[in-house]
C-alpha cells in the first residue's frame, strides 16, 4: 500500500527560483471526489506522461496514495471528463532534507505559489526555508483536489486579502 506523507507551505519570495530545476508543467483532472477525502485524479505532464491516482485519507497528515502510468491517448480522454481541472508549473528544489518542489498556479489559482515537502515519517525535523510562510499542510482548502474544485478567484476578497493572494 503506498503511503504519502508530506507538509505544505505558502510560498513567500522568490528566495526558492536560486534551487529550482527545469519547469514541468502539468495538468490535473479530478474525476471523482468525496467528502472523506477519497480522490480520484488524471495527471498529464508536458504532454508526454500520464498518471492514474488514487488517494484517500490515512492518520495525520499521511494520506494512501496508487498512482499508475496510463496511455496518454487515456489520460486526454479523462481529462476531458474532469468536472474539475487545475493547471500549474512544478519545479524540483534541490534541497538537503526532503523532497521539495514548488507549484506555480496558473489560470484560476493564479497568483498562489506552494511548496511541497514529501518525507519519510510525520515525526520527521524538518528545516524550513525562510522563503516558506505560513504551513497549510492541515487545511483542505489548500489541496489540489479543493483549489481545482473552488479555485482561489472565487473565494471572498477578504480571504484572498488575508494571504496576500491578490
């Protein structure tokens, strides 16, 4: 069973671009969803690498995670049937501790900017890059499966005012 255990932080500067790789984008459909957390997800990078996932909620902040490589041709398809869609550029960090990337959203979740960190255990130290802001690791309104379903352009200006998303 695969097993996903990551912390989440809005991105604050530009602090982060010095240790980024090439841009990826991607573009992820949301098929299915429920208000338990399951998901299911098609994402398709740079038009040449597909995926599968399945995702459902398991203690903390670790979260199951199938994810399967499918055709392309597939992948198009779903994502043409996704009632719920969110684009955005991914870059890997080059960081000693954890596996770290940053999303850039684009269209309706511009202008947010995330970092991901994906670790071994929940226990796990963690030094934090001071280009990170506030941890929204527990919020759901932060996931992907939430920001494609009610983008960040349709939450109320205060909100979007109070994380500076304006």
């Amino acid at each position: 069973m695969g097993l996903e255990i990551e912390r989440r932080f809005l991105v604050i500067g530009e602090g982060w671009r010095a240790l980024a790789g090439s841009a990826q984008p991607l573009r992820q459909g949301y098929l299915a969803g429920t208000l338990q957390g399951f998901t299911v997800r098609v994402r398709i990078i740079a038009k040449d690498q597909a995926w599968l996932t399945l995702k459902a909620p398991a203690e903390g902040i670790a979260r199951h995670e199938f994810e399967y490589v499918i055709p392309l041709e597939d992948a198009e398809s779903l994502w043409g049937l996704a009632p719920h869609r969110l684009t955005k550029t991914r870059y890997e960090l080059s960081l000693n501790s954890g596996d770290w990337v940053v999303d850039c959203f684009e269209g309706e979740n511009a202008p947010l900017v995330l970092a991901e960190v994906e670790l071994a255990c929940a226990e796990e130290h963690l030094q934090v890059p001071d280009w990170c802001g506030k941890e929204v690791t527990t919020a759901s309104q932060w996931n992907n499966a939430a920001l494609a379903h009610t983008p960040i352009s349709q939450w109320p200006v205060k909100k979007r005012l109070d994380y500076d998303l304006l």
